[in-house]
C-alpha cells in the first residue's frame, strides 16, 4: 500500500499538481527506500492506536485543513479511520472530489475480531457504491469482486500497482543477464524464493512440506514476522534445513542476487488479504516466474499469469508439488516461462502501461 501511495504521489507531483501524502502513522524517515525519492511531502495526523492495525484519528488542526479542503481526497483502504476521514470530508465538503484505493478484500478470522472486521467491511463497501467518485483498484479480479458487491461498473478503476524507475531499470539489466544463462541441469535443485512477511496466512509452512516431499527444490525465505522461529523448527523437525534458508530481513542489494539467482518465487497466501503482490513484479521484471495461488476476490494468481502457461485450470496447495515438479523436470519449460515472465511484466505491468493508465484515471 505504501508502494502504490508514494508512485501515485510521485507521479502526480512530476505533473504539476503540488501533493502531500497524509498518514495516521508518524513517518520515521528510517524506512526510506533510497530506490524511492520522494519528492512530495509527507504528513501524519495525531491518531490513537487500538493494537496493531487500528488507528483512529484525534481532533486536530491538521485534521480540520485535511477535512474542510477542496482538494482531490485519494483514499487508500482497508484502514477504518482512513474510512472515517473519508465519510466526514464528504460531509464537510460535498461537491469535493474523494476516490478509494481498494488494495484488499479482508478474509474475517473467526471470533470477535472477524466480527468487526465484517462490520467494518460491509461499511467500506456500501460507502464505495454511493459515497465517492471512483473506486480505484488494482486487479480485474478485485473490480468484478467490487461490481458483484454492488459498486456500479463505471465507479471502478483497475490500475495495477507498478515499480520504481530505478527499481525497473535494474530488474531490467537482471532479465537481460539471466536471457544469457545456460539452461539449468535437471540433476540442480530448483531454486525458490519467498519474499514477505512471515505471518500465518502467508503459508511459508506448505512451502517447506513441498520441499519435503519433491526433494527436487531448495528454498530461500527472505522476511522476517511471528512465525519465524515455529517455521525454522519446522524445517529442522523435517531434517531438510540445509534446503531451506532463512535470511531475515536484507538489503535491496541482498534482494536483487536472490531475485538473479531463483529459478521460481512461490507466494503460497490463502485468504484474499494478499491481492496483489509487487514482489511478483520485482521477480517477473527480472525475468523470474512467480507463482501464487488463485483466491477468491484476490488477484495474485492474475498477476503471475503461470496458470495458463502451465496448463493447469487453477493453481492452489493441492497443486504446489506438481507445479514445482513439472517445472524441474522440463528446464526448457522453466526457461520459457522466465521469457513470459518478463513479457508479460512488459506488456501489462511496466511503467509505461502504468502511466497511460493513470492519465486515464486522471481524465474521468
């Protein structure tokens, strides 16, 4: 969400448009991404945490100039307080012009928690069919999602999330490098990579069962997150820990060798709070195939686009070892599948595409 919000505020300050990103976090200047220049500014409302995630916003003199301003209003969601900004700078102003950023349906847990996240959802959507101008989103998958939750077709917009220009520039320089390589020996172990937050829904554990079972891979997690220490045990329970490696959190520099390196990145989520990926377009514009698994109202098996490529009418757990086996006995296959990578990142995800998008978002 952060990546999208900084390209579209990038690219709206290179037009002309003076801009300012506005966060219900406080911005520590630590986390900057030197592939990332911003040339906008950044503020941050005074909020109340509630846990981890809920953040609602106090009573403020920045709140008021947010709330009572004229300006466009781009909103990203999920976020309730963001949705409580939204509705009251409606409120305040009218006529003003607010979009929503749709970046994920949430998958409820079970249990009160569920409960309002629900709540909370059942609220965003009935606020996206009569509250706002546009509903910007970035898959195809998520729009129809949204049309069938009754926001009106016109409302919605898909843009695709997009990379940096260095950032494009240097997986570019990759792809090109990896083009030259020699097809890999069948008796090599396939080599994959997981980029991500090590959480429960993200699935690293089915990952490690499948090397288990094909003894034909080896695997790289990058990430660090709660689950870190069960799923290391996990690998050293399964006597396979010399084929899984855990490196933590790395350097983008550490990042793009893996990236050259790999032969697959494997994102294995099972709940459509993980929609789109970008790490899927950081793979494939390196020219390194991603797979990730088809979820209802999510999009990151859209992104990918292997499915169709390797024949199969979906991609889920039930089919992980089959996928990754069929792709180390057929190096030819995996070749192939690296060039559709990078064409299909090409042709549907670079920034040329993105910008022509944009403008058109920018015309309705």
């Amino acid at each position: 969400m952060e990546r999208v919000a900084h390209e579209l505020a990038s690219a709206w300050q290179a037009s002309g448009d003076l801009t300012s990103t506005i966060s219900l976090q406080p911005y520590s200047p630590s986390v900057d991404d030197p592939s990332l220049p911003v040339q906008y500014r950044r503020n941050s409302l005074p909020s109340i945490h509630f846990g981890r995630q809920l953040l609602i916003p106090l009573p403020s003199r920045r709140l008021w100039t947010v709330l009572t301003s004229a300006e466009v209003l781009h909103v990203h969601l999920p976020c309730p307080g963001l949705l409580v900004v939204s509705v009251l700078a409606r409120l305040f102003k009218p006529s003003r012009t607010i979009r929503l950023h749709w970046h994920a349906f949430l998958q409820p847990p079970r249990g009160p928690q569920g409960g309002l996240i629900s709540v909370y959802q059942w609220l965003a959507l009935r606020w996206a069919g009569f509250g706002v101008q546009a509903v910007v989103t970035t898959s195809p998958v998520v729009a129809e999602a949204l049309v069938q939750e009754g926001v009106k077709p016109q409302k919605v917009v898909v843009l695709p999330c997009c990379l940096g220009e260095l950032q494009e520039q240097l997986y570019t320089k990759i792809a090109e490098e990896r083009r030259h390589w020699h097809l890999r020996n069948e008796q090599q172990p396939l080599r994959l990579l997981f980029i991500g937050r090590l959480d429960s829904y993200k699935r690293v554990d089915w990952l490690i069962e499948a090397c288990v079972e094909t003894k034909v891979a080896e695997l790289h997690v990058v990430g660090d997150g709660p689950m870190r220490l069960q799923l290391e045990r996990m690998a050293q329970a399964c006597e396979i820990n010399q084929v899984v490696v855990f490196h933590g959190r790395i350097s983008e520099n550490e990042k793009l060798i893996l990236l050259r390196d790999s032969d697959l990145l494997v994102l294995p989520a099972d709940c459509s709070n993980e929609a789109f990926g970008i790490v899927q377009l950081e793979a494939m514009a390196c020219g390194v195939p991603a797979l990730a698994f088809d979820i209802p109202r999510s999009g990151m098996a859209w992104v990918s686009g292997l499915r169709e490529f390797l024949g199969l009418p979906y991609l889920t757990c039930n089919n992980l070892v089959e996928s990754i086996e069929l792709l180390s006995r057929n190096p030819k296959l995996l070749f192939e599948a690296s060039k559709a990578a990078q064409c299909r990142y090409l042709d549907t995800f670079s920034r040329k595409i993105w910008q022509v998008n944009l403008v058109a978002l920018l015309a309705r």
